[in-house]
C-alpha cells in the first residue's frame, strides 16, 4: 500500500507540476492584456485632454464660434487669449490669438524708445506708461481693473490696431506702484497668463545722466519752450544734449547701489512669469535682440523701425561737467567700467 500510495503522490505531484505553467502563463497573458487595456485608456484620455486643450469656444453675438490654437502645446495655451471686448466685436479677428505682455522697466531706460519699435509691428500694441495717472495706480482694486481694461482690448490710444491683434501689452515702470503691491501682481500675471519682458540698461551712469538732463528740461523748456522726453531729429538732440549735468559725487555710489537693488528685486518679484530680459545696449548692438523679442511675443517676425532719435551719443567724459571727480569717485570700484563701456553704436 506503502508503494502504491507513494506512486499515487508521484503521479499528482507530476501532474500539478505540468499544470503549474500553463496557469501562470494564463496569469500573465491576463496581467499583460489589462496593462495594454490601462495604457491605451491613458493614451486616449490623453489625446482627447490634448484635442480640448487645442480648441476655444467663444460666444459673439449670441453665436458660437470654436477657435483653434495652434503650433501650442497643452502646457502653453495658458498664454493663448481670445478677448471677447464689451464695447466692439473684433469680427473676423475673433478667432486670431492674442497674447498679453508688459515691458517692466526704469525711467530712462530706452523703454519708450523700444515702444514705438513694438508698435511698428502690425500686430502689437503697446499702450505706453499707463500707471503714470495717479488714481490708476492708488490702491490694488484701481490696479487690477486697469490691468483688465487693457488686456480685454477696451484701452483705447494711439497704439490701437486696425488689423488683428497678436500681442498686446503696456510699459509699467517700477516706481510706479508695482512694487508696492508685487505679490498680487504676479498671482496676476501668473493666472491671467501675461508674459513680462524685463527692460533694463547696462551702464547705469548713463542713465543717470539721461535722468538728470531730462529734470533740467522739464524746467528750461530748452525746445521752443516746450519739455520733450524724445526728439526726432538730430537737430533738436544736440540741443538737449547740450547741457552738462554736475552730478554728486558723494551719493553717486549709493545711487548706483540703488538701482541695481531695484533691478533684482522686480527680478525675484515676478520670476514665476513667463519672461525674457533684455538691454537697452543690446537693442542697440544686437540685430537679434529684436527678433528674439517677436519670437517671445509669438508674432511675426518683422524689420521694426523707430523715428526717435538718440540724444546723448558722446562719450560720457563730454556729457558730464565735472568728469574728473566722477571719474576719481568710481576708480577701483565696482562701477568703474562704466567709465569706459561704449554701449552705442554712434
């Protein structure tokens, strides 16, 4: 019985071992079949999450119409825009895409220069220094509904376009209340979807310089008796250019220590934003530097043309009265390249 029972024992243990990997192949197949189940689920809510992402509805006069965002990814259309305006129907530019962007900079740092370029192009409006106004920029509420106003395409100024609209924006100097209430700002910017291009200029004495020589003109009203910021011909340049400011030498470090602290800070401001930097000097130098510009901005890149003209060409050492004390003042000090860096191409 011993044998037998013992055969028996043998016999199963045979047959469990010729079943054992048939089941665990059948296992297998089955694991491998719901994982391609899975992944084809994930794929196709993926597509489908992808389609709706490349498509925006927008209702104009009580209609319908499906637009589509193109050459975008998912993570971009953030930045896409289709601004439906109260007071106007943009009609056969309801579908072009709008993005939205601000030129934060410093007084005299060839913003409104680097303005009329952006305006040039057919499809950007820049709005100026809309938060020159006081009531516009007293208080957070006044500040958001302004920003509204403008990225809705209700602002209404000589920037506005006739052909569709790609780029829309406004230049915001830092001293005008945007630092004050930074962090409201870029939750702003973050949500609304607004790029930020940082305008800034190298050579800080330089724009000292500008700043100054435009205080003295807004009293000496040195044109015909009228104070103008930006000229248009040579001519009126070199009369602008004719004063030489005295500057103070004792502040002057500390000056300069001033504006660089601004320049970082609005930096780690609004950091989080989409954003591009750019130099005045590299406007200037850099034939690129424009079409990088248009290429953030998503817009056609095109030869962008200005008619301001620049009124402190010279050297610094003939724009400054008293050059030999500035110049001993930043000798060995951090500053002291700005003595000699050409930052124009005369």
């Amino acid at each position: 019985m011993r044998g037998i029972t013992m055969d028996s024992e043998n016999a199963f243990s045979f047959k469990s071992s010729k079943r054992s990997p048939f089941m665990l192949r059948m296992v297998l197949l089955f694991v491998v079949m719901m994982f391609g189940v899975y992944i084809g689920f994930l794929c196709l809510k993926q597509t489908t999450v992808q389609m709706e992402s490349t498509n925006r509805s927008i209702v104009s006069g009580g209609a319908v119409t499906r637009c589509e965002i193109l050459n975008s990814s998912p993570n971009e259309t953030i930045f896409v825009h289709f601004p439906q305006p109260k007071t106007y129907s943009r009609g056969e530019c309801a579908c072009t895409p709008v993005r939205f962007f601000v030129i934060l900079s410093m007084q005299r740092s060839g913003s409104g220069w680097f303005e009329t370029l952006l305006n040039s192009h057919p499809n950007i409006s820049s709005h100026g220094e809309i938060f020159s106004v006081k009531q516009r920029k007293s208080n957070i509420s006044s500040i958001l509904m302004t920003l509204d106003s403008v990225y809705s395409l209700e602002w209404n100024n000589s920037a506005a376009k006739n052909e569709c609209l790609s780029a829309v924006g406004f230049k915001w100097m830092l001293n005008q209340a945007i630092m004050v209430y930074h962090r409201q700002i870029a939750n702003y910017f973050n949500w609304k979807g607004v790029s930020v291009i940082f305008l800034f200029r190298r050579n800080l004495l330089r724009k000292l310089v500008s700043v100054l020589a435009n205080a003295y003109d807004k009293e000496a009203k040195q044109l015909n008796g009228t104070h103008k910021s930006h000229v248009h011909t040579k001519e009126e340049a070199e009369v602008l250019a004719s004063f030489k400011p005295t500057l103070n030498t004792t502040s002057l470090i500390p000056n300069l220590s001033q504006v660089e602290r601004i320049m970082v800070d609005s930096l780690q401001h609004f950091k989080s934003a989409r954003h591009i930097i750019l130099y005045y000097e590299d406007i200037i130098n850099n034939s690129r530097a424009l079409s990088n510009v248009q290429e953030f901005l998503k817009v056609p890149v095109r030869s962008l043309q200005s008619r301001q003209v620049k009124i402190h060409a010279r050297p610094l050492s003939e724009q400054i009265e008293n050059w030999a004390d500035v110049s001993t003042t930043l000798r060995g000090t951090q500053y002291e390249h700005f003595l000699n860096h050409r930052n124009y191409i005369p």
